[in-house]
C-alpha cells in the first residue's frame, strides 16, 4: 500500500523515502498536520480531483526503516498500522492520528485491524508491560 519511492516536490524536493527519514515525528510528540492536508481552510480539496475518499496514514518505526530501506518495508508491508480514512473521518478526527490505536479508532479501517491491538492496549491500561 505504500507508494514507490518516486521523485517528490513541494516542501521536499528529493525521493519520498528521503523526505521520509529527514522528516519523522519522534515518539511521544504532537505535530499539527492540518496544514499539510488535502483540504483548504473553507473545506475544500487543494487538488481538484482525489482517486478515491480515502485517507492513508501510515505509522513505520524509523529503525525499520533504516534497517531495511524503503522499498523493502514498502514491498514487505512492514509498517506499524495504516489507518484508511474517509476524509471526513479526518476532519473528524481533527487530523489526530495515534500509535497506537485508541479506543476512539475501533471502529475506523486499520490494518491491522485493532482487535490486534486489544489485548496489548488492555495491558498498558493496568501499568503491566
């Protein structure tokens, strides 16, 4: 699901997996991303024409990514969570997205799915390991 590493211009102008590794938000931190979505301040799209109503948002460990670069963790799926989004979904999200996965998102599209996430997150909710 994630897209080859194709030539990228914008506020990064380079490889995608380069704007990638230069770019990664660190653990326990809030970025605002509203700025960067596909959607204007009066609700409508930037881009005149999406493919689908379909958000992607993919959280990879930056370690995995090093590791084994970026064509092999996009080939070999190797990503923490994707969430696929409607974009109404983000704007009721408010474009917060989460690692893991919170309540609020047990119904949302994920793979994968947050029942795989259940018993981990019960675990951190009693303080156990």
């Amino acid at each position: 699901m994630l897209p080859e590493d194709k030539a990228v211009s914008g506020k990064y102008v380079g490889r995608l997996s380069e704007s990638i590794l230069g770019d990664f938000i660190p653990p326990h931190t809030k970025l605002g991303l509203y700025p960067f979505l596909l959607w204007d301040d009066e609700g409508m799209p930037k881009i005149p024409s999406l493919p689908k109503d379909t958000f992607s948002v993919f959280f990879i460990q930056i370690d995995t990514l090093r590791k084994y670069g970026y064509d092999n963790v996009r080939l070999n799926n190797r990503i923490l969570v994707r969430y696929d989004l409607s974009i109404s979904e983000v704007k009721q999200l408010n474009a917060v997205f989460t690692y893991p996965p919170q309540e609020y998102m047990r119904n949302k599209k994920m793979w994968p799915p947050y029942s795989y996430f259940d018993d981990d997150l019960r675990a951190m909710e009693k303080g156990q390991p």
